[in-house]
C-alpha cells in the first residue's frame, strides 16, 4: 500500500500525503524549514505514539491517525494507518507543529535520508 513520505528537498522537509490522505487529513502537503528538524527517532508503534485530541482529521484509537492533534503542550501532525505499525517521529522547532509523526514501512531508511537535524 502506498503511504505519506517524508523526504528532503533543498532545505525543507516534505511530507508528500496520497489524495486519500489529504480528504482524511484535511491538509495538503506539507513543506517545513529543514533547520527547523531537532530530532527523528524511530517508532516501533507509530499509532500509539500519536499523543492529544484530534482538531482535524481522522483518529480511530489504535487504528488509525490522520490529521493535526494537539495535546496540552504540543500540535502534532499524523498520518498513521493500521497496517503500517511503525513509522518515524520528527520533532520540530519554530515550524507550525511541534512533531510530526509518520507511519512507513521501513523508519530506519526514512530516517537516514533525512540525516541529523538541520544547524
């Protein structure tokens, strides 16, 4: 099943949604200042680690995340599905959210593509 990808292009971070996901996300595309990654880590269960209420989008407990959350100190954006357990999670600074938090079949690879943080 194809998924969102995350990828580097010039200095920004790009989070590429299929059309499916821009319907369950209510967001398009996202481009964020590549200085802006402060970390990426690996997810063993990507679902599960999609913190706070969901503002826009589609949650599923367990199942499923798509869209913006946010949580006391934190807005996170999510495009999580059941049969993609892990993924990655990239948090943020000065950027519109605080973390992003991604399903994909292989994190460790999506996180040696987008290398240490940015400065």
């Amino acid at each position: 099943m194809a998924m969102a990808e995350l990828s580097v292009e010039g200095d920004e971070l790009v989070v590429h949604l299929r059309p499916i996901e821009k319907v369950e996300g209510m967001h398009g595309d996202l481009r964020l200042p590549r200085h802006s990654v402060v970390s990426v880590e690996v997810l063993d269960d990507a679902v599960h680690a999609v913190q706070g209420f969901k503002t826009v989008g589609t949650a599923l407990p367990g199942y499923a995340a798509i869209g913006t959350f946010r949580s006391n100190d934190r807005k996170t954006f999510a495009v999580v599905h059941h049969d993609t357990p892990r993924g990655v999670r990239v948090r943020l600074t000065d950027a519109r959210f605080d973390e992003l938090v991604i399903g994909c079949d292989a994190p460790e690879a999506v996180v040696a593509a987008i290398g240490p943080p940015a400065g």
